[in-house]
C-alpha cells in the first residue's frame, strides 16, 4: 500500500489516465476521483488521501476554492494543482490557497510521476519536522549507496536488492 491520491478533474477520460499512470506505480495509490471540487472535499473527509491532484477549472466548485477548503478543514496535506496554464504569475493564487505546486496538463509520465512525488517529498518534510533540502540530502545520499542516477533506477535496484 502506497501513498494515497484522490483525483480531481471534471473530464472522465482525464481521470482514467492519470488513474492509469499513477496506478501503476507501486508506491502510490489512487483511492478515488471526483468530478467537481465539491466532491473532492467530500471524498477527502472519508478516504483521506496524502495527495489530491486538483484541476483548476471544474464545475460546482472549482479548484481554487476546493484547495481553500481542503486545506482550511484539514483534510489533506498537499494539494497538487493539474492545469493548462504555463503563466506561473496565474497560478501563484493556487499556492496561495494551499497547493504545493503544479503541473502541466501537457507534461509527459515521467514528469507527472515526479511532480507528484515531489509534492509527496514535501509532505514527508512536514511531517518529519525537517527542510525540503534535508530530504534532498538524504535522496542523494539513498542515490549514491545504490550508484544510481535519479530515483526511478533507485527503486528498481532497491527491488533488486530486496528492499522494496
């Protein structure tokens, strides 16, 4: 079991293949879709995920203001923004509402994998009680005992040596 990611985005065939790519993944889980900010914040009281992958633009409730109430109820502690939008001056107000950043809607995997998983690093930061930086030291030291280059191959030799 992985960490847990709620998905949110008004478009089925969005969520189908963020659940595809990130599903395969064996240290996250996608625990649900919602198809409208209102129905992420209800999901989110009774799946509690570690991550929810928010569109900006939904109906009902839209992203910004499902951040605001995630973040303001407590109900999850990173919130990545899924947008369109390349203009970083835009999406300023979604961090400003809570989100730990964004991504692309035209990112490939890897970098939906990564974005995600940095969003998850911050979370392991917060709840450790250290510096982003600190768990970058600690990932490029895990890196350099494996003799791998970037995480992906670090899991796969960790698989290989039994650890995972």
């Amino acid at each position: 079991m992985g960490r847990r990611i709620l998905i949110a985005n008004d478009d089925w065939l969005t969520r189908a293949g963020l659940r595809l790519i990130l599903g395969q993944e064996a240290d996250l889980e996608v625990v649900g879709e919602a198809r409208d900010g209102r129905e992420a914040v209800d999901l989110a009281r009774t799946l509690q995920p570690d991550l929810v992958l928010m569109d900006l633009r939904m109906p009902s409730m839209d992203g910004l203001q499902a951040t605001r109430a995630l973040k303001r109820d407590g109900l999850v502690r990173s919130v990545l923004i899924l947008s369109m939008v390349e203009d970083p001056d835009l999406l300023l107000e979604p961090v400003r509402a809570g989100a730990v950043g964004y991504v692309l809607k035209t990112a490939d995997e890897a970098e939906l994998r990564f974005a995600v998983r940095q969003a998850l690093n911050r979370e392991i930061a917060a709840e450790l009680s250290i510096t982003q930086h600190t768990v970058k030291v600690h990932v490029e030291h895990i890196l350099a005992k494996l003799q791998v280059s970037h995480r992906t191959q670090a899991a796969v030799r960790g698989m290989e040596l039994g650890y995972l």
